[in-house]
C-alpha cells in the first residue's frame, strides 16, 4: 500500500513539474501595455516609456512635449519637442522643462496606446526645513480639468485607443 502510494506520488510530482516545462507561457493580455515613469532629478525632467512589466518590443514610441516657451534654435520658434523611438524596449526622454503638455503614445502589433495630461513640477515644502528640496507633480487629467498632486516618481499607464 506504501510502495503505491509513494510511486503514485512520484508520477504526480514529475507531471507536475514537467507540465510548466513543456513550453513557454501564454503570453499575458496586459504584458504589452506601455507604462509612463516621470521624474525631476538634478533639474532634468526624465519620461520613460516602457511596458508594464514584460519585455516587449513597441513598433513606435513617441513622447511629445507642449510648451509656449519651447525654442529649438534662433530661427525657429517650435512648440512642440519630440522623442521618437522604433522597434525598441523602451523611450527615455530628457528636458529641462518643468511644466508642459505631454501626448505619449505607443504602437504594439494592432494596438495603439496613449496618454495626454498637463504637467507641473514644483518642490514642495518639506516638514522639516533642514531635509533636502523634494518634487511633486502636478497633473491635470482631461476631460474634468481638475489638478492633483502626486509624488515622484509619478507612474501612469497607458489608455489603449
């Protein structure tokens, strides 16, 4: 009765263990939608376009940035700044801006995935005066308008659309 029981358990074991070596996962739904990291460190604005947390690679990555204030030369007054990657992981894009209008966007297979806000980065008020300057973000979401603060590193994932 032992001897059957053991041998039952050893074939369990071994189909068990060979069931989740037989090939490789289903690919997760949501393992393709991009995420959006933005963070102020060293007054630069860093945005990092990536996905939720699985390795895909997006047919197009692109951020751009809002701002009257933009100027890209002398000659030219643009009012648009934009990042622009293909067939890639992931986008990090740099400014010096702390407030603006970001459209992000990515292209996976047949989907299309975006985010649009209004952004502002201003410190805020430690409790105590003698900690160091830290940063929040101010987001304002369309459709409703309204402006809520959120700490940094501020993480948003994407909309599909």
């Amino acid at each position: 009765m032992n001897r059957s029981v053991a041998v039952f358990s050893a074939i369990a074991l071994a189909a068990v263990a060979l069931a989740g070596c037989s090939g490789p996962s289903p690919p997760s739904p949501v393992a393709a939608i991009p995420k959006l990291i933005l963070d102020y460190q060293d007054n630069v604005t860093r945005i990092y376009l990536t996905s939720v947390n699985a390795d895909v690679r997006y047919e197009n990555l692109t951020v751009v940035l809002h701002n009257d204030n933009i100027t890209l030369n002398s000659t030219w007054n643009a009012t648009n700044l934009t990042f622009h990657a293909a067939k890639t992981f992931a986008l990090v894009a740099e400014t010096n801006l702390t407030f603006f209008i970001i459209n992000a966007s990515a292209d996976e297979s047949q989907k299309h995935y975006f985010y649009n806000t209004s952004i502002h980065i201003a410190d805020a008020t430690p409790d105590d005066p003698h900690d160091p300057l830290i940063y929040q973000a101010y987001i304002r979401d369309p459709p409703d308008g309204t402006t809520r603060p959120e700490g940094l590193p501020y993480r948003h994932v994407l909309a599909e659309g």
